[in-house]
C-alpha cells in the first residue's frame, strides 16, 4: 500500500487534517461496500468468501470466520485507496477501526441501536446479510454505513426472523469449507461447453 501510495498517490493528503480522516473513513467503507457486493455476483469471488457466510449462527465467531484467501479477494479494490494519495498512517487505523466494527456487528446479543439503525450497520442490520431467507438476498452489504445501501438499493430492514448460513449442508471441515466450492466451480467447469462457458463458470452466475 504503501509503495502505491507514495509513488502513484494521485491527491496530496495532510495526515494531520481532519478532512483526510474523514475521507479516509468514507472511502474506505465505499470501496468496502462495492468489493462486497461484487465478491457476492462473481462466482470465482463467492468460491472465497463463502466460508465467511457458512455458520448457521451470527456471533463473534462468525465475525472472524474469514476466508484463507481474502487478501486475494480484496487487495486489489484496497489499491484504489493507494492510488487516491490517502496515506498509510491514516488509512491503517482508519482500517483497522472499521474491522473492529465488522466484528462487533456480528451478534445477537445487542437490539436495538435507536437512532444509529437509520445509517450505521449495526448487529441488528448487517444480520440479515448473512441470512439465508429469500427476503434477504444480497442485502446489507456496508461494512460501517447503511448509507451505501440505500443510495444504491441495497438495503433491506427485518421483515421476518432470519435463519443464518447457506442452502445446503457444508462440510464443517476449514479445508473443505476454503476449497470445496473451488473443488464444485471447478468440475462444473469441465462439464461446460466451449472454452468461453468454461472461464464464464469463474466469471459469472448461471
């Protein structure tokens, strides 16, 4: 990130300016919310992050199931921070203060944050993401804000009790949770027809 920044940086940051923290939290969560939401459409993306969606509860472990190979999933979208100029000294607490977050929205145990519900993504919000309910498909994907969700339609509120995981049985197994759903891309792969149906099995849902 760092080399990035300081040799391709396209905006000259203070890191003592409040505008640049400020920046560097709205940005983050922005670029946060598209990866999400693309790592969910592309199935060579969802073959990585399903492990994070495979726990039939929502608690703080689910929080830190997180895939072996998520920094292959979202490295290049956190480029383009690099690439904006915001600088490491900011952009790593900025970062790590929003996982922090991610992690603490994941549980039962806290209701109700009244007026927060109307734009953060709180438990009560971000829970829904991970239910398996047709209501709830790709719904909720901010990290920090709702904020994203409703500009780009999104957002969903509790409509009826979520039941959390994935369609199907999953293997219970860290091995075959990471690289069970490379295993099912890759043989439905070889049952397609014609080179371009093969990468468009990585490439796109049928």
């Amino acid at each position: 990130y760092n080399l990035v920044e300081t040799n391709f940086g396209v905006i000259e940051f203070t890191a003592s300016s409040w505008v640049t923290w400020a920046v560097a939290i709205f940005a983050l969560d922005f670029v946060f919310y598209w990866a999400h939401r693309i790592v969910h459409t592309i199935p060579m993306f969802w073959a990585i992050h399903e492990v994070h969606h495979s726990s039939n509860e929502s608690n703080f472990a689910t929080g830190i199931r997180s895939p072996w190979l998520q920094p292959l999933m979202y490295g290049p979208f956190t480029m383009l921070l690099a690439l904006s100029g915001i600088p490491i000294e900011v952009m790593i607490p900025v970062y790590l203060g929003q996982q922090i977050w991610k992690l603490g929205a994941h549980t039962e145990m806290v209701g109700s944050l009244g007026p927060l519900e109307w734009f953060m993504a709180t438990p009560k919000r971000h829970s829904l993401h991970h239910a398996k309910n047709d209501a709830y498909e790709n719904c909720n994907f901010g990290g920090l804000f709702l904020i994203w969700d409703l500009m780009f339609g999104t957002f969903k509120a509790e409509d009826e009790a979520p039941e959390y995981g994935l369609q199907g049985e999953m293997a219970l197994s860290p091995i075959q949770d990471n690289f069970g759903p490379w295993k099912r891309l890759w043989e439905k792969s070889r049952q397609a027809q014609g080179p371009v149906a093969r990468v468009g099995v990585f490439l796109w849902r049928s």
